[in-house]
C-alpha cells in the first residue's frame, strides 16, 4: 500500500461554514482519507479479567484494546491554512524528502477563486493564498510545483482557475503528474441552497457523492425519504466498484493514473471524479458547456461498460429513484427499460 501524504491549503470562502481553521471543504477532504470504522470496538483475543478481578472468559474487560489492527494504517497528512509561499514551499520539500519510495503525494488545494485581484490573478495563471491578493508572496504559480514532480504527484485543485496548473503535465521533471481540476464556473442547482454554505460542489462530489448528487437537485436531507437514499447509495456504490473493474482493465488506461489507481483512497477519489464529470455532462441547465465540467489529466478512457452500468444508465437510474429525470438530457439508447434494477 503506498502512503498517502496530503497537503491541504485552504483559504476561506466567504460565508462557507467553518470548524477552527478547518472550512467545511477541508473537512471533508480529511474524512475521506480516513479509513471508515470497524463498526465495533476490536477485542483481543488475550483473557479477560471477570468482574471479581479474577482471570476468565466470561465477562469483557472495559480495558481491553479498541485499536483493530485489521485496518491499514491512515495516511500522514499536513493541513495549512492560509500560509505564506515560502512556507508552502517549505513544508512540501520536507513531505517530499520523508516520502517512502513507494509513496505518493497528494495536494489538495482549495481557494476562494480570483480573490481581490480580480481579471489579472486569473490572466497571471496563479492561485491566490492570501486575503488580499497580493501577487508573489500570496500566490502560488504552476512552475511552483516543478520540482516536486519528481515523484509521484496527484494535485486536486479546486478553484476556477484550476486550469491553469494542466501546464505542469507538459514541463514536468521526471514522473508525470495526474491532476483533478474542478470546473471553472458553478453549475446552477434546482433550488436556492447557498454554495458557499454548502462548500464547494465539487469537494462534496469527491468526498459524499450522493449528497453532492441530491443537493444539485435541490434537494435538502429532510426532503429525502431515507430507504430512497439507501437504496440509491448501494447503487452507487455498487456502480463505482464495476466501474474501477473496468478502468484498471482498460488497455487505454494512462500510465499515470495505473500508478496511482493501487491506493484505494486514490482509486476512490478518481471513480467520485468520474462520477462528477458524467452528472454534470448530463445535467440539463449546462448541458454542452465545458465550464462547468471538471477535466482531468492526462485524460481517462471510455471503458467497456455493461449496458446496466454505463455512466448513463447509471446516473438515470439514481435520477429515476428521487423522481428527477427531468434535469438530465439521456442519449435516445438509454431509457429506463434498460437500466437495471437488480438493486431492488
């Protein structure tokens, strides 16, 4: 398994809610890189003392070990908050220098956008840190980012300049690095939710899908009849699985992402993304505006899909479970007829 080493670099989006210097995004992106509870508490196998102190079987010790040791160990991870460039920098080197030869870097950085600099941040093609845009030792640019490529690196940026960092793919210093970059404009949703308070669209799409998916419908948990969301969540899970099986079979698959596709919080990530990409390429109101859709790169191939979990019907059948078809536009081939319902 390789490590997983995550730099998160949050500046705070006005509004969005907010946990000590942690916003709701950076919350997120740090309990998806958590492996999930057991579900209960782990129990050696050693004996156990009975309630009269003595050694026995019979009854559970309150002392006994709660750490399961079945579950791999969780990936070392930075978090910084608004730091300066030359502490970024900082950091990153020394991440890069304890990184095992096995280890893989991700860095996810989440901005407000433009910041106070308006068109001549974006036109610049840097991210800002800091509150007042200053350029220089508030910015960090795609050069930035060259020397660290010598290792394996996966950047998760999300920011509508996000874009501007695909140079780095072309100027890179030994291994390629695979990116997820969220759209540059926000997609409308069905309702009049907040982005800012809800975080960003894109981080919940990589870290809760469905409730990604539900609130671009406009829909709010008390809206949600729970057995509906059960049974679309064990469709969607069981969709991603069938879909990494057809990605990491796929002979078109990059390099790049076949280095990085072992690690599952990776593998997760990437099927979430791909799941994104294919909701928003569908969705009605920005339907064929690039946008609003979220690249990657390199780029992923179209793997042979079985006709009940291609990306369509997929995402038509979770459309069909909240009674919601109407936001997305299908090709002719897909119809409801042949979407499967072995969920039922």
């Amino acid at each position: 398994l390789s490590l997983l080493l995550v730099l998160n670099v949050n500046v705070m989006i006005s509004e969005q809610v907010k946990f000590s210097e942690l916003t709701i995004d950076t919350f997120r992106m740090l309990q998806c890189l958590e492996w999930e509870p057991s579900g209960s508490f782990y129990q050696s196998s050693g004996s156990k003392l009975s309630q009269n102190g003595a050694t026995g079987t019979g009854r559970i010790s309150y002392l006994q070990d709660i750490a399961d040791p079945t579950l791999p160990a969780n990936p070392w991870k930075a978090i910084l908050y608004r730091p300066s460039l030359t502490h970024f920098i900082a950091v990153l080197a020394t991440i890069c220098e304890e990184l095992p030869l096995d280890g893989i870097l991700l860095v996810y950085l989440s901005a407000s956008g433009a910041g106070s600099s308006g068109a001549g941040h974006n036109e610049s093609g840097c991210l800002n840190f800091g509150s007042r845009g200053d350029k220089g030792s508030n910015c960090i640019y795609p050069s930035d980012f060259l020397p660290f490529t010598r290792r394996p690196l996966l950047l998760v940026i999300d920011n509508d300049n996000s874009n501007a960092f695909k140079v780095i793919a072309e100027a890179s210093k030994g291994e390629s690095v695979a990116m997820l970059l969220s759209p540059s404009r926000l997609p409308p949703i069905a309702s009049d939710f907040s982005h800012t308070s809800n975080g960003s669209l894109f981080t919940m799409f990589l870290t809760a899908p469905l409730q990604a998916f539900c609130l671009l419908l406009g829909f709010s948990g008390t809206d949600i009849d729970l057995d509906l969301y059960n049974k679309a969540e064990m469709l969607l899970s069981s969709s991603l699985n069938n879909w990494g099986l057809a990605l990491a079979s796929s002979d078109t698959l990059d390099p790049v992402w076949g280095q990085v596709l072992g690690d599952p919080f990776i593998r997760r990530l990437l099927l979430r993304f791909i799941f994104c990409q294919t909701v928003l390429t569908l969705y009605a109101p920005v339907y064929n505006k690039n946008e609003f859709l979220p690249t990657c790169v390199p780029s992923l191939p179209k793997p042979v899909l079985s006709p009940s979990y291609s990306y369509q019907s997929v995402i038509l059948h979770l459309a069909s479970i909240f009674s919601a078809t109407k936001y997305f536009i299908f090709s002719e081939d897909v119809s409801p007829e042949t979407v499967s319902t072995n969920v039922d």
